[in-house]
C-alpha cells in the first residue's frame, strides 16, 4: 500500500515538549515513543485524572452508590449517559456527591461526607457504597478510610473509600487504584472455591456497553463455556465474591485490567490470556484462544462449529461493505492500546488504510505492536490533544475519525466523518454482530451525500 510520508520524516507538532510522543512509523521508531507518563501541563489531555479512570472501572457495578467526595464538578464527570447496560438495578446510573464548599475545605469534609453515607444508605439500601476521593480530598487531608469504616459499622453496608485523588497520577492510576479495591473484594471466605470450576471464565475490561457482555455470554455458552463473572459490566456486589471460581481469565481492556489479572495469577495461580472481540478476525482468534486455553476437545468442536456459522452468515454482507469503502483513509483515537490494535485489522478486513493512530493510555508494548502492523508514514501519537489530531487529520486526508464523543467535534469541524468507539453509544461493535454493525456504520457515514454540502477543510471532498 501506498506510503503517507517519508519514513523518519518528522510529523508537525504544535507543543514542542510533546515531540517525543508523536512519531512516523518508519522502522522501529515507536519503540522510543513516551507513553504511560503523566500529561503535559498545558496540554488538553483525557487521562490526566485519577478519579476518573477508577471510575469508569467501578461504575458498571450496577448494584453500588458511587458517591463522589468532592465539589460537585468532578461528579458531573457522570456516568448516566454511558452506554453501559444493567439487566437489573438502575442504581449505579446515579452521580452522589458530597458537593463540597469553600467553608468545607477550611473546615473538613469528613461530617458531610459520613451524613452523605447514611442519608443514601438509608434512601437506597445499596450493596456497597463506593467513596471516591478527589483531588481536594487530596489536599485537605479527610480519613476517607475512617469515615468510610464508621459508616460501614454504623450502617452494616461495606463502604469503601477509592483512593483517587485526582492530580495523584494519571488515568492508570485511577485503573489500579480501582482493581485493588476488586480484588479486596473478591478475597475468598473459602481457599477450597479457588479454581473450583474447570470450565468457567471470568471476563475482565468488558464494560457492557450497549450489551456487548451479553453478545459475548452467548458465543460462550455455545462453545459450552460458563462466563462466570465479568468486571465490570452488569456486575453486582455479590458477584465479585465468586471471581476467584474460574480456571481462566480473558482480559480485553488491558491498561485497566492487567493489573488485576497479574495479581489474581500471583495470587490465586489463575492464568489470563489477552484478547479481543472487536473485529472479525479478533474475534474468531479470540474464541479459539479459549478454547485452547480450557483443553477441552468438547469445547474446541464447539467454537470451531460457532465460527462456522458464524462467519457463514456475515461474509456476504462484509464482502459488499468493502466493495464501498476500499481505499478510504481513517484516523483512530481511542483509550487504550488492545481496541486501536484491532481497529488496525478491522479496517484492514475493510479496505481502510490508518493513516493516524493514538491512544490516551496506550502502553509501550502495545504501540510497539501498533508500528508493526500499520504502513510506513502513519502517524503514532500517545495522549494526544486536538490540536495534533485535527493537523494530521487534515495533514494525511482521513476521510473518517474513530474517536470517543470528546472527539466528535474535532472530526465535524474539519468535515469528516465520525465513529464513536467509546463508552458513549448505544450500539454494540464487538463480535461477529458488532462487526457488521461498524462496517455499516463506516460505510453509511463516509458515503452520505452530506458531504457533498460540507466544506472539507484541508482535503478534498469524500469520493
Ligand atoms: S478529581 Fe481533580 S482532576 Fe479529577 S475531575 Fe475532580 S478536580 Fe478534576
């Protein structure tokens, strides 16, 4: 395929100090690229709050109060419009906050934070009440832990302090801080139920969105495999007491949940195996990853069977989506490394060359694997801010931007197409299902007669 520009050419920047986070692909330049380091200050970044990012992996517990300690900006970081879907209560879709201040960061927030607990324990009668702390929190000091143990005593509910303050690292930070409190609560009562179901897995760093978790627990239960608990995507409290049960953990969202299989592989000797479900290809590795993994030839005739049909009734419909798009261009941003290395090959199985690829918390290893796989002259980034993506958007002629709903505007601005990958949809892209649902989602998008009436800056038009 044809190239973008020179290998080794330096890309245009905006912000100097962000030089080394922005490389050509070009040999193996990407091994040097700086990632999984805190933000650049000044820089409009996505991954600069620790808070967040154990909120998005605590929040699909859907049987939980999540009350934010802290003024109430941070809890209007709110989860109610994720696509995250419950098959039960509703509670989780609730922001709390103790809503902090001026006089109570003088004074302390503890009294406020304690009535807070009792008032929605009393109201909601939850499983567990999750506290996480924010970057005030940080500073005034509260004993998050403290409150939180008398409240829990008070009220005989588990109350559990996240320990998130905000400006205390990054987005990873806030991943680790929230699988240490899963795997607090995970803690067997009884050695015995470790690896106590030979045929069971646990599915970590799916979140449910728009019901891909129970895309996925279909798939499985054909190949004759039990989906024993998923963190965290439909998760009640009580699940999570389970965990410790199955043979094998999959993990899809690695930079949030690779933390916390390491552990439960030290810990418990339960092994994990990485995969991913987005894309056609992906999934069909994915399914016999498994397989594999379980050792069990009932299984592996199973999945075999599975991808057959499978793959016998989306073919013609993806056959007719590439006649569409092949030779179009796309940018991807997205959060973390395992879902942009998919879109790599899904785009691929389209016809699409990537010409601009980035993510907010990709790791070392996994931009590594991106440089291996996209054409010399894609632009890597790491962190990015729309500035850079908006230039390189227009630099290399993407027709389309694969983003999450922070990007949309970038894409629109400039005239090109948009796909939201994020926790904001309502629509499932994994699986063999959701592979057919992003090959028409590209394709109606870059082939609407919109763009015929929009100015496309810095390109030309869409074919
Ligand atoms: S915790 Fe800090 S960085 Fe995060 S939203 Fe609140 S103020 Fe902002």
């Amino acid at each position: 395929m044809k190239t973008n520009r020179l290998p080794q050419e330096a890309p245009k920047i905006f912000i100097e100090e962000r030089k080394r986070s922005v490389l050509v692909k070009g040999g193996d330049n990407a091994a040097a690229l700086n990632c999984d380091e805190d933000s650049l200050a000044g820089s409009v970044s996505q991954r600069a709050c620790v808070y967040c990012g154990a909120r998005v992996v605590l929040n699909p517990i859907t049987d939980a109060v999540h009350l934010v300690h802290g003024p109430v900006g941070c809890a209007s970081f709110t989860m109610d419009i994720r696509g995250s879907l419950s098959s039960g209560t509703e509670l989780y879709r609730n922001s709390f906050s103790t809503d902090l201040s001026e006089e109570d960061v003088i004074f302390g927030g503890e009294k406020k934070l304690a009535a807070a607990i009792d008032l929605l324990v009393a109201r909601h009668h939850p499983k567990v009440v999750f506290v996480y702390s924010t970057c005030i929190i940080g500073v005034i000091g509260d004993d998050l832990q403290a409150v939180c143990k008398a409240a829990s005593q008070r009220n005989n509910v588990d109350v559990i302090a996240v320990e998130s303050s905000g400006f205390m690292g990054n987005k990873a930070a806030g991943y680790r801080a929230a699988c240490n409190v899963l795997l607090k609560a995970m803690e067997p009562q009884d050695g015995s139920l470790v690896k106590s179901k030979p045929k069971a897995i646990n599915f970590f760093g799916e979140f449910n969105v728009a019901g891909e978790r129970w895309i996925v627990h279909n798939y499985l239960e054909q190949m004759g495999v039990e989906l024993n608990v998923v963190l965290t995507g439909d998760a009640r409290y009580e699940d999570l007491k389970r965990t410790t049960h199955a043979a094998l953990n999959i993990v899809q969202c690695a930079g949030s949940m690779n933390y916390l299989a390491n552990k439960m592989q030290e810990l418990y000797d339960i092994p994990f195996i990485q995969i991913s479900f987005v894309g056609v290809g992906d999934t069909v590795d994915t399914l016999r990853k498994i397989a594999e993994a379980l050792a069990d030839p009932d299984i592996t005739a199973k999945t075999e069977a599975l991808i057959e049909r499978e793959l016998a009734g989306i073919t013609p419909a993806l056959e007719q989506y590439r006649k569409r798009l092949t030779g179009k261009k796309a940018a991807v941003y997205v959060g973390g490394g395992f879902k942009a290395i998919s879109l790599i090959r899904q785009f691929k199985e389209l016809g699409i060359e990537i010409v601009v690829i980035g993510t907010q918390t990709g790791m070392k290893e996994e931009y590594q694997r991106m440089a291996t796989l996209v054409n010399d002259g894609t632009v890597i980034l790491d962190d990015t801010n729309p500035a850079e993506l908006t230039g390189f958007m227009m630099e290399l002629q993407a027709d389309l931007l694969v983003g999450g709903t922070k990007e949309r505007g970038i894409a629109y601005k400039i005239g090109r197409g948009f796909i939201d990958h994020n926790h904001a949809r309502q629509h499932a892209l994994i699986g063999f299902e959701g592979a057919i649902n992003f090959a028409k989602e590209v394709a109606d998008t870059i082939c609407s007669p919109v763009w015929k009436y929009i100015p496309q800056i810095g390109g030309e038009k869409h074919g």
